[in-house]
C-alpha cells in the first residue's frame, strides 16, 4: 500500500523534526507493506531526500517544467534537477496545478520529461463538481489518461491517482459504492488501454484516519494520496495503521 504525503505550500525546516516519527513507524516489520513518499515543497526537497536516504521511505516532488534540463524559465524546477538530488517521484496533474493552467498536453510533456529522468510519475486525474453533474466523470477520466499518457507505452512506474477534484480539502468523499465502480472502470480501462495487468490505482481525496476504514475495502485501491491529514504525523501515522492492521 502507498501513502503519499502531498504537502502542497506548507512546510518549513521545522517540519521535518516531526517526520522522524514517521521513519521509525516505517523501520517496524509490521510496516513493511507501507510505500511511504513525502511530497514537500521544492524548499524542503533536498534536506527530505537527505534525511530518508537510509530508510524505507522516499521522497517526491509536487511539479516539475515540462522541460528535461535547463532553460531561462524563472521560478521554474526541470524533472533532471529533482531527479539529481536523489527524489524518486513526482505529482504531475494535480487539479491545483490544472487550475493554474496545465492542461492535457502540458501534463504530458512533465511526465515524459520526467520519465527520462527515470522519476515515477503520481499522475492525478479527477473531475470537477460540474463535470460529475452533467454525468461526464469517465469522459473526463478517460480524456485525461489519453491525453496526458500519449506516445507512452509501459506504465510500469506510473502510479494513478484518482482524486474527485471536488472532494480535494473539502471533507467529504464519494459514495463508496461510487467509487469502486468508478475503481473499476479505470482499471479495466487502464489494464485494456496498455497491456498491463495490474496497474497502480490510488485514492486521493480528504483522506482521514477514519474514512480509511472504509476506503481501504476497495480492493483496486492499492494507497493513498494525503494532503491535509499528512501534515500532521501523528494523523499520517493513523492512516497508516488503520490501513495495515
Ligand atoms: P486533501 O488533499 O487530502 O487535503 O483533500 C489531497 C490532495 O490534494 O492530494
């Protein structure tokens, strides 16, 4: 099971005491089956990195450029100078960052970018409210895995991140009927689409250590995406082991 950590613009220096909880959460054998990844702000990147290098859990970043290397992009961070300081994954496609602008064919560019840069790719996908009420939700879903996965044929290091955008930091979370059908789709659409048998499906969504309970009974959902819930370790550390008993 995947537990990301999506810190979004919030963290400083200070927070990465709080993380060492977490690590030694991690190092227990009970705990194995946990893939734990912090996703901090680009600021906190490199200390993240330095501080997990010997344990079990890795880091990730939240955004990238579409280019690979270099160019004169002010406050601009490429996939290579995430991947050089030793950050394994990458959030491309979040709604916020969809909302600022990247659409289909620029989350497509970030992750091909990223991908030569051998990062693993969280890539979100996700319908607004007013898409779920005219009935469009697979449209979307679909557009949005074609789109942005165009010219990519192995998925082996993409993990899919199902996060409903309106159910992003607002408490509330689909139906769980919904959802397992909405499970369903995607990865019989996603297994069809690129040969693969078992493509990685997670939730992301106001995740808590209650509504785990319920979440993990899906069984397409092999983790889960975190946002507000994983800035507080004591909070992260109960999602965890409410999933893993
Ligand atoms: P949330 O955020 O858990 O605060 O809803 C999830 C996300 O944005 O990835």
């Amino acid at each position: 099971m995947y537990f990301i950590a999506n810190w979004k613009m919030y963290g400083s220096l200070n927070s990465l005491n709080s993380v060492k909880k977490v690590i030694r959460l991690s190092k227990k054998k009970k705990f194995k089956r946990a893939k734990i990844i912090y996703c901090p702000p680009y600021t906190l990147l490199n200390d993240f990195s330095k501080l997990t290098k010997k344990t079990r859990i890795k880091t990730g970043a939240q955004n990238c450029h579409e280019l690979e290397f270099a160019g004169p992009f002010t406050g601009s961070v490429s996939p290579h100078m995430i991947s050089s300081i030793g950050v394994k994954y990458i959030i491309i496609g979040h709604s916020e960052n969809r909302f600022l602008g990247d659409n289909n064919l620029i989350i497509n560019k970030k992750i091909i970018s990223s991908m030569n840069q051998k990062l693993k790719i969280i890539f979100c996908i996700g319908e607004t409210i007013k898409e779920r009420k005219e009935n469009k939700t697979t449209y979307v879903l679909k557009k949005q895995i074609i789109m942005g996965l165009k010219n990519i044929k192995k998925i082996d290091n993409i993990l899919f991140a199902y996060e409903p955008v309106w159910s992003i930091g607002s408490g509330i979370i689909p139906k769980i009927n919904d959802l397992q059908n909405q499970f369903k789709m995607l990865k019989k659409f996603i297994s069809n689409r690129f040969k693969y048998k078992n493509p990685t499906l997670i939730y992301g969504g106001s995740v808590n250590q209650k509504n785990v309970i319920l979440l993990k009974q899906i069984n397409e959902i092999k983790g889960f995406l975190v946002g507000g819930a994983s800035q507080n370790s004591n909070k992260f550390i109960d999602i965890i082991k409410k999933t893993i008993i």
